[in-house]
C-alpha cells in the first residue's frame, strides 16, 4: 500500500516506515498536519507489511510547536475543532500497537514535546536551538489540561510543575537526564540510530510488543484515551476567552510579528 499526505512525507522501507513532518519551513502543528497524523497512523496500524514506524522531522527542525499564528485567527468552532484534531492525534499516537521511534532532529518544544511523548523511544540531535520542554508561561498561554498531563507523567507532578512555572526549555543532553529522551547524539547520526532501533524491536514478535506495550503504559493510556476530548477542548477555548489574556496573548503575537518583519 502507498501512503501519502499533504503535511507529511512518507518514506517506506522493507517492512516499517519513516513519517517525516512537513508542513511548512518549521512544521508548525495546525489542522491539516494533526488530521494527516491520525489518518496515517490509524492506516499504518492496520496494516500488517508494516512492523514499525519512526517519526521524525527535517534536520535542525522537528517541529516548532502549535501554529500560534493560525490558532490567533481561529473563531470558536474553529479552536475548538483544532483540539479536538490535536487531542485525537495524540490519541492515535499512544494507541498505535507497533513499535514507534522518534526521531526529533530538531527543536521540538511545547505541543511538538507533547508529541515526541507519546511515542516508545526518543533518540534527540545535539544543537544549540535544539529544545525540548514546555514554555507556554512566556506567551502568557494555558496548557490544556491533557498536555499537563503527559508532561506531568513523563516527568512526575512536582518536576513537570515547577518546569512549566520556569518556562524550562531542554537541550538533548539535559532532555537525556530529565529522562524526556533516551539518548543524545550529533544531528547525522539521529535518523540513523532511530532506524537501528526500531529494527530491533522489531525482532519482537508482534503480539507480543503490542501487549507488553499496554501493559507497561497504562498511565499514559489513562491520561491520553481514556478521555472526554470535547469537553477539554471546549474548556480550553472557553479559558481563553477573557479580555486581559487576551491581550496578553496579542501583545505576543505582535512581538512574533515584529521579529518576522
């Protein structure tokens, strides 16, 4: 079977296959990229020639976060369907019963470091603007409460808190300590490792990974499946309706605006 997306590019080998993001200069997370990512893993999932997946993105950039830009523009409905897309995308994620490696070859921070989570391995590139980490306090941003909560499972309550109140942003070798990635290597060499990997756990007969898998995640499970989407997402979009974030939030957006400029 041939897989193609618009937000994605889709590179299949002898039995697994490489998701690379591609969606834009620094693969912002909008609509169209978290409906691509469902759709594909969902088909990836049913089909038993593919024994594994790694998810990557281009060198020096995985993905630069949610499109806060697109979101600014959005009404009601269209926040609303946009976490609903995000959440469900996660959803497919967590679920997805083969083996799945991340390859973050790039930045990769706030709702891109939500992603890289939900997968089974994270191999991380070495670089100065390479990041990992939630800063959402910066752009005077809500975390919607099931990111918190994969953040909060990765890292325990008490370190994702007090990350998220510094606006900590990780580079691959204190991402590798904090446990938010397993290993840390030079930029070549992270597509590479990451193929290495996932054909080792492929060796696993595939029963067998996919039980072992949600027995050993069920928190993460809980915390991402086991939920009410719509009504997170409506809270979301009804949390951000006040006058002063607001503001806030478009005194940042006019910031971004400038440095663009």
């Amino acid at each position: 079977m041939t897989y193609q997306a618009d937000t994605l590019q889709i590179t299949q080998k002898d039995n697994y296959v490489i998701v690379q993001l591609d969606n834009g200069k620094v693969n912002a997370i909008n609509t169209p990229l978290l409906l691509d990512l469902k759709h594909i893993f969902d088909a990836l999932d049913k089909d038993d020639s593919i024994r594994g997946v790694v998810l990557s993105g281009r060198p020096n950039a995985f993905s630069a976060g949610l499109d806060v830009m697109f979101l600014s523009t959005m009404d009601e409905a269209g926040g609303i369907h946009f976490w609903e897309c995000y959440m469900r995308a996660l959803q497919s994620l967590v679920q997805f019963s083969k083996p799945l490696v991340c390859a973050i070859t790039g930045y990769a921070p706030a709702g891109a470091t939500i992603l890289t989570l939900c997968t089974d391995y994270r191999v991380m590139a070495r670089g100065e603007k390479h990041v990992v980490g939630m800063h959402e306090f910066k752009m005077h941003m809500q975390i919607p409460e099931m990111l918190c909560d994969v953040y909060a499972y990765q890292l325990g309550e008490l370190d994702a808190w007090k990350a998220v109140q510094q606006a900590r942003l990780y580079n691959s070798d204190e991402a590798l300590e904090m446990g938010l990635v397993d290993e840390s290597l030079e930029l070549e060499e992270v597509l590479p490792r990451a193929e290495a990997y996932l054909k080792k756990l492929m060796v696993v007969h595939p029963k067998v990974y996919a039980q072992s898998k949600k027995y050993f995640r069920k928190g993460l499970y809980k915390v991402v499946v086991e939920r009410d989407i719509e009504r997170i997402a409506r809270e979301t979009i009804a949390f951000n309706d006040d006058d002063e974030l607001k503001a806030k939030i478009a005194e940042f957006m006019m910031s971004l605006m400038k440095k663009k400029g």
